[in-house]
C-alpha cells in the first residue's frame, strides 16, 4: 500500500457506534463513527488477533470479540 492517505468511505456512509470491517486494498480494517469522528485501524485485536470489527463498543473502546 502507497503512504499517506487513502479513501476508505465517506464518514456519512459509516454508521454510528457500530464498527464496520473494509478492505483499504487488500488489509481488512475496522471503521468506527464515535460522536461523528471516525476512526480506522487494522481489523486484527493483538493478543489473539480476532476480528475487531466483530467486537463490541463500550464507553469509547472497542473490544475484541
């Protein structure tokens, strides 16, 4: 993947407080909408590396599934 930024979706077309997984070229991310500011990090949790965009939201934290 090229450095610098690069479109996933719009933050309209992401839902609130629901994370959503995408593919930004061949790396799954998880995309989140918090209070109207998105965020995007690798769909993988670090220590047993499940989905995050199966996780679950609580209090502004995303936790694996």
């Amino acid at each position: 993947m090229k450095p610098g930024w690069q479109h996933l979706m719009t933050v309209a077309e992401l839902p609130e407080a629901k994370p959503v997984r995408q593919m930004l070229g061949e790396v799954p991310v998880a995309a989140i909408r918090i209070n109207g500011v998105a965020r995007v990090l690798a769909d993988r949790c670090s220590h047993m590396s499940g989905p995050l965009s199966d996780g679950e939201l609580a209090d502004g934290c995303l936790t694996c599934p």
